[in-house]
C-alpha cells in the first residue's frame, strides 16, 4: 500500500472542491441573470445572493491583497505531503488543474476579478434580492 495515496486522494478532493466553488460563482451570476429573466424567485434570495456575493467577494479581496487562496495552499501542501505527485498522479488532479489554473500576470486577475465582481455588485441593483414573504 502507498503512503501518499490518502494525502493525493485529500488533495483531488479539495482541488474538485476548489472547482465546485469556481462554479457557483460564475454559474451563480449565470443563474441570477437568467434566472430573473425567466422569473425564477429563488435566484433571488437572499441566502442565495448573500452566500454568492461573499463568494466573489473573497476572491476579490484575495486578488487585491495577493493572497493565494487557502484552497490551493492546502491543495499544494497536500501534495507535497504525497512526496510531490504530478499527472503521473491522478485524473483529477491533472484535468481539474488544467481547469481551474491558468498562467498570466497578477494584474489580468485582478482586473478580471474586480470585474466580475462589479458585475456581481450590479445584478444587486437590478435584480435586488428578496426576503421571503412570511404570513
């Protein structure tokens, strides 16, 4: 039995993690807009946009002070744990990575991020969220 194989497979698992995250934001501003414009009211609740806007808000806020996200700090420290493993590795790893990063400045990513962000900001002002009615 490998010795890695627990610290590789933690590893996969908060890389999909990390990637199930990129997919609620992204998918979730998706969601609000498409979702207004077919009337769904769900789209806007405010657990929902709450939970969303944090989301994004974190990322921004990480991007601006250049912070590498905790994700992928404890995706990396696991790795290293499994002596360092690279596709070779898992599956997951080598096409959820290709996925998820990508090389370019900081600055691309904190432009795209503050963006998307602002974008996130004004489906606030469009499409406010709504509390739900109570009788």
């Amino acid at each position: 039995m490998r010795l890695d194989l627990p610290y590789r497979d933690l590893a996969d698992a908060v890389l999909a993690l990390h990637v199930a995250v990129v997919i609620f934001v992204g998918g979730g501003l998706l969601l609000i807009l498409v979702g207004n414009w077919r009337r769904w009211p769900w789209v806007n609740a405010w657990w929902f946009r709450l939970v969303h806007l944090a989301a994004i808000g974190v990322v921004v806020a990480e991007a601006w002070l250049g912070i590498v996200c905790p994700l992928t700090t404890l995706e990396m420290w696991l790795r290293a744990r499994a002596a360092g493993t690279t596709y070779g590795g898992s599956f997951i790893e080598h096409w959820l990575q290709r996925v998820l990063y990508y090389d370019a400045p900081p600055w691309v990513f904190v432009l795209a991020y503050s963006l998307f962000g602002l974008s996130v900001l004004a489906t606030w002002w469009f499409f406010p969220p709504r509390a739900r009615n109570r009788r």
